[in-house]
C-alpha cells in the first residue's frame, strides 16, 4: 500500500536511513539553541549593519559589490568555519529616469517605476491613450483593434493575506503583459503594482519579453495613481497619458559572488543543511524585507547553533546572487554543485519578509514523520504549527529542488509583506527585533535538528 502511495503521489526516493528522531541529550541542546536565539538581538543586528552600511543593493550596482564584501566580512567576523565566493555573471539593467503624467482630460503628475528588464521609451518620451482591462486575462482576450496604438493599463489590485496566495493572480500582469499588449500593438503598458498598500510609492519587480515580440516600455503605477486612472476613466473621456523612460539592457556583462558561510559537521562535514536568503535587493529601498531579513535570520541562527552545540552534518549559509532578476545565483550555484546533490540533505530559504513563522511544511521521503513530530514540538513554544508535505522551500532552492533535493518552508505571516515589496518603504524601520528573534529561533531548531538527526529525508523526490 505504501509503495502504490508513493507511486500515486509521484514520489521517488533514493534514500539511506530515515531521518530519526533526536534522543534526549540533543534535545536539550535544541531547547538551549531555542531559548538563546529568543534572547539574542543578532538577527537585528546584523539586518542593521547590512542597510546601514549597504543599503540598496541592485544586481550589478557598486552596491552590489559592496554587499559581497560586507558578507564575507561579517561571515569572518561571526567566527564561521569557513567563508567563499563562487562566480554568477548576468547582464546588467540600468533602470534610469522614470516619470509620468495624465496629458488629458484632466492632467496630473502620476507616481510611476520601471519595471526590471524594461526597455526605455527614449529621450522624449511617449504619450498615448490608454486601454483598460481589469486583468491579464481580459488582455489576453481583447481584440487587437481596441489595444492598437495605445497604452494598456492593467488595474487588478492584489488581496492581502498572510500567506500571499495572490501574489500568483496579480504578477502575470507584470511578468508577461508587455508582451501580451505587444503582441495586439499597444506602444507601451502601466500596471498597479503587485502590492497591497495604499503608499504612492510604486512597487517595482521583474518583467521577461517572449522571443519574437517587440519590445516595449512597462511600469508600475502606486496603488493611488492606479485609483486616479479609474476614477478618470469613469469620466467616460478618452485619457492621455504621457510616459518617459530611459531604462536599459546594457550589453554589459557583470559578476557578482554567491557568498557562502559553513559552520562544519562534526562527523559527516560533507553532507550539508541549506539555509540562506537572497544577497541581492531591488535599488527603490534599504532591501530590509526582502530580504535583508532573509540573509540576517540565517546567519544568525547558524552562529547561535554554533556556540551551543556543533552538529553532526554541516550548516551551509547561502546568500544568493540576484535573485531578484531571475534567480541567477540559484542557477549558478546548482549548475555548479550538481555532483553534490545527494550531500544536500534539505534545506529552506527565508525570503518573505521578517514577519513571525507560524507554520512549517517540509517534502521529503514521506519515512520521517516521527521526526516531524518532534520537530513540531520543538517549535511549538515559538507558536509553529505543523503544516504539510508541500514545501518549495523558497525561490533560490528551486533548482535544487527540481533536481531532488528534499525542501522546508518555514512560513512567515506575510499580511504586511506586499505594502513594502519592491517598494522605498522596505527600510530597517519596517521589521520588529521581537519577530527577527523568533525567526532566529525557528532556523535554527530547524538547522541544528536536520543536521543532527540521523538517516535522512530522501532525494530524487518530485
């Protein structure tokens, strides 16, 4: 029966041991790991030090190079047992000047920000009535004779949850409306931004143009200006716009480093946990939510983990390179370790911001669920509920996870997360030390405790 189940579920293991639970003396190293992250302000500490002394770190900016130093310092000077680079080169976009206005009926300046990826108008501009649709589906299905020679404006506005579900309703209208409107002739596209804040500061983020499409600008409206159009549009006059864009591709190629800090396993060094956050920011804010807070969650629960009890497999920090931009460093890094897969016993990324963790998922072989058990009462304390097996365990682990390597997701409360995304507001201001803390102390239960525990979680799993 388990056999026809595990074929059912599409689940192939190749598997040694199973993960077991932890006897009682490495128990109480994980309530010491537990109750000491709780107290410590390092997770803070060092999300202060990377925004006060970084700041906004664009892929292929000098702040960019600047974070990499900052990371291999602060890995040294936290006392990690080793501490590496490993090249990720990409092409660099500039994003350049951005403004806009409503030309007609009724002019007004409108709040705008490029889109990651996006061509520029030129130097003078464009200017253009705009098309409305509700959503990227309603331009999907529009005639190319109402969008023709216009600028599409996609008005959905995102909903606010603590997981972010809609996330996945609102970005196909960033990543893949310019070249849906291309394909029906519109000159250019607006979007409101994938947020759910009521700032009128204009949430940027990532766009791909499909091959053989012409290529045309897009940006983001602040939820407000989005308002504004709509509110004009109800006017029932045709309205103008005016759009002026120097963003860029260059042909210039750039690299940058995966910044890797290991804290080594006292017997089985080459088998690792990964955990990490993305090195990379967008340039509008500090990077503190995404995902400053990632990078500093994860080096602290690794150095917290170290000064109580060595484990038995290694803690590996990743701190990815651009992931913002298409999860280059994550590319970069699997490509570059694909023999090693099979040491890569799990892993999870912190990438959603530096809201408390109230429930933990995790896709393994399906063998360990006494040691899920005990993982769940070991963070029970810290208000984690045991969720199911339906990790991704985050962005930059995707192509490891593709390629078999079991995941976790410990999920943090996002309520918030989409009013700072990609946005200016994303500032050190913006996280709780108390949250940070709890954060601290669920990666590292996490990490001391699947790499302590014997067996393992399974691999080739899909």
């Amino acid at each position: 029966m388990k056999n026809l189940l595990a074929v059912v579920l599409g689940v192939v293991c190749v598997s040694g041991m199973a993960a077991e639970p932890l006897v009682k003396s490495e128990l109480k190293h994980v309530q010491q790991i537990r109750e000491a992250a709780l107290k410590s302000s390092l997770g803070y500490d060092i999300l202060e030090s990377l925004t006060t002394e970084v700041g906004p770190r664009m892929a292929g900016t000098e702040g960019d190079a600047r974070a990499v130093k900052w990371a291999v310092a602060k890995f040294k000077q936290l006392g990690f047992d080793s501490v590496k680079k490993e090249p990720v080169t990409f092409p660099v976009w500039n994003r350049g000047i951005e403004k806009a206005e409503v030309l007609a009926p009724y002019p007004q300046p409108l709040m705008i920000t490029a889109l990651g990826n996006s061509v520029g108008t030129g130097p003078k501009g464009l200017r253009g009535e705009i098309v409305h649709f509700e959503t990227f589906k309603q331009l999907t299905e529009a005639e190319a004779g109402k969008v023709e020679g216009k600028i599409v404006f996609i008005s959905y506005k995102m909903k606010k949850t603590r997981d972010g579900s809609d996330y996945g309703n609102a970005v196909a209208a960033r990543s893949r409306g310019a070249s849906e409107a291309a394909k029906k002739g519109a000159k250019a596209i607006v979007i409101r931004s994938i947020g759910t804040d009521s700032d009128r500061l204009p949430h940027t983020g990532m766009m791909r143009y499909a091959e053989n499409v012409t290529k045309i600008p897009a940006a983001a409206l602040s939820n407000p200006d989005a308002d504004l159009l709509l509110n004009q549009l109800k006017r029932g006059k045709p309205v103008e716009i005016g759009l002026t864009m120097t963003a860029e591709q260059t042909a210039k190629q750039y690299t940058s480093y995966n910044v890797i800090g290991e804290i080594k396993g006292y017997e089985k060094p080459d088998e690792v946990v990964v955990i990490g956050g993305h090195l990379d920011s967008w340039d509008l804010g500090t990077g503190a939510v995404d995902d400053g807070a990632g990078v500093a969650i994860t080096m602290a629960a690794a150095k917290i983990v170290s000064e109580i009890k060595r484990p038995r497999r290694t803690i590996r920090v990743i701190l990815w390179a651009n992931e913002e931009q298409g999860l280059h460093g994550a590319k970069a890094y699997a490509e570059a370790h694909k023999d090693e897969l099979r040491q890569h016993i799990t892993g999870s990324e912190s990438d959603f911001g530096a809201g408390p963790i109230w429930s933990f998922d995790w896709r393994t072989d399906g063998k360990s669920a006494a040691f899920l058990d005990q993982m769940a009462l070991m963070l029970k304390p810290l208000g984690v509920e045991k969720g199911s097996n339906r990790a991704w365990g985050g962005p930059d682990l995707s192509p490891l996870r593709r390629d078999g390597m079991s995941v976790f997701s410990l999920r943090q409360d996002g309520t918030d997360y989409f009013d700072l995304h990609h946005t200016a507001n994303d500032t050190l201001d913006k996280v709780e030390p108390e949250n940070m803390a709890q954060n601290v102390a669920v990666y590292a239960v996490f990490a001391y405790m699947t790499a302590q525990t014997k067996g393992d979680f399974g691999f080739n799993l899909k």
